[in-house]
C-alpha cells in the first residue's frame, strides 16, 4: 500500500488556500496548516482534518520551528505551498518605509525561509514539490504599489532559480502568476479558487519528463 501524501500550506486562510487544502484532502493527503493566527483556522482544520501551526514567516527562527513541528507530528511533507502576501499601496514619494520592509520581508524573504527549509528536506527525502502563488504584479508592476511589485518580482526571480537548481534532484519548484481577483461569479470576472486549487494539484501530479515551472491564471473575461 503506498504511503499518505502529506501537505504543509503555509499562510493559509479562508479564501485560495482553504479550497488547495480541501482539493488535497480530496486527494487523500494528511494536511498542515500554519498561519500567523491559528484561531481563523479552526472550522477549515475540522473540516479538512488538519493540523494547524503558528508561524511568522519573515522569522527564521519561526519557520524552522514549524518544519520541525511539522517533521514530528507527520514527517516532510510531499508538497509545501507558500501562500502568504503583505502589500501596502500608495505613491513612491509618501510610503512608508516600515511598511515597505515588511511587505518585503514576508512577500519575498517568507518565501525564502520557506522555501529554504522545504528544500533541505526535500533533498534527504530524494524529491517533492514546492509550489508558491505569485500574481501579475511579479511580471508587471502598477501605479501605487511597488513594494508589492517589488516583494512579487523577488519571489519569482527566487522561485526561477530555484527550478533550475533543484530539478535535477528530482524537486519540483513551481510559481502561480494569479492575474486577477479571485472569487466565486456568475459572469467569469473572477479566479474560482477551486478551479485555482485544482491546477495547483495537477502541477503537482505532472510527470518529472514534462515540468513547468510557471502557470498564468486569469479569469476568462480579464484582459491580457
């Protein structure tokens, strides 16, 4: 009998990664949840079964931690999804370089540590998948929020090394450009996030000789 898959979703929450932690459960996985709050995670961990952890993933101490918690209770997970995003808007000139830090520092440098720890692990264990969600402001930045294109554009150049440097050893390292808002609608204006949910896991079940690195997502009436 083949062994559980398990998954680690890290920045989880009610919206994107409740419907990839529900479509992994459907798949049959052990899931771990970790959020910066646990409490918004209780009726999605009894629905789904999972474990939650705290984690402030901008502190490596923090994201150590949570592996190693996440190592004891059911061992590397198969696939870790990093979710978390930070952004603060407003004209260059008038920002808040605070703020601007930490957008920073848990858009792009999260995304490190996460990536980081998934990848020491992953190594021992002989493979695994590390998926990250990006969005079109990590291709194209707009007006009124470069540091959230600056945290966006970091983590895609991070995840395009990443791809390149782990793939030989059988790790799969993939970024989800989500080019719109998502939500459920009638008239196809929005990204369902369990259509979103249902990509994440096919990247994850592709087959090593035909990997993508990258996946563009935008509703059917957004324009390109």
């Amino acid at each position: 009998m083949a062994k559980k898959e398990t998954a680690l979703i890290v920045g989880a929450g009610a919206g994107l990664s409740a419907s990839v932690a529900r479509r992994f459960q459907i798949e049959g996985m052990d899931i771990s949840l970790s959020a910066r709050n646990t409490d918004k995670l209780k009726d999605l961990a009894s629905e789904t079964g999972a474990k939650t952890y705290a984690c402030d993933v901008a502190d490596p101490a923090s994201v150590a931690a949570l592996f190693e918690a996440v190592d004891a209770d059911t061992g590397t997970p198969d696939v870790v999804v990093f979710n978390p995003s930070y952004r603060v808007r407003g004209p260059v000139a008038e920002l808040d370089p605070e703020e601007v830090r930490k957008t920073l520092m848990i858009t792009c440098f999260g995304g490190f540590l996460v990536g980081q720890q998934a990848t020491r692990r992953m190594e021992e264990k002989g493979g695994g998948t590390i998926l990250f969600t990006g969005a079109s402001a990590g291709v194209k930045g707009y007006p009124n929020s470069a540091p959230f294109a600056m945290g966006k554009f970091g983590l895609r150049g991070l995840i395009q090394s990443m791809a390149r440097e782990l793939q030989p050893k059988n790790i799969h390292v993939a970024h989800f450009v989500i080019d719109g808002g998502i939500g459920k609608s009638d008239d196809d204006t929005r990204l369902d996030p369990d259509a979103i949910a249902q990509t994440y896991l096919d990247v994850h079940r592709q087959h090593r000789s035909a990997w993508t690195w990258e996946v563009e997502l935008r509703p059917w009436k957004e324009t390109f």
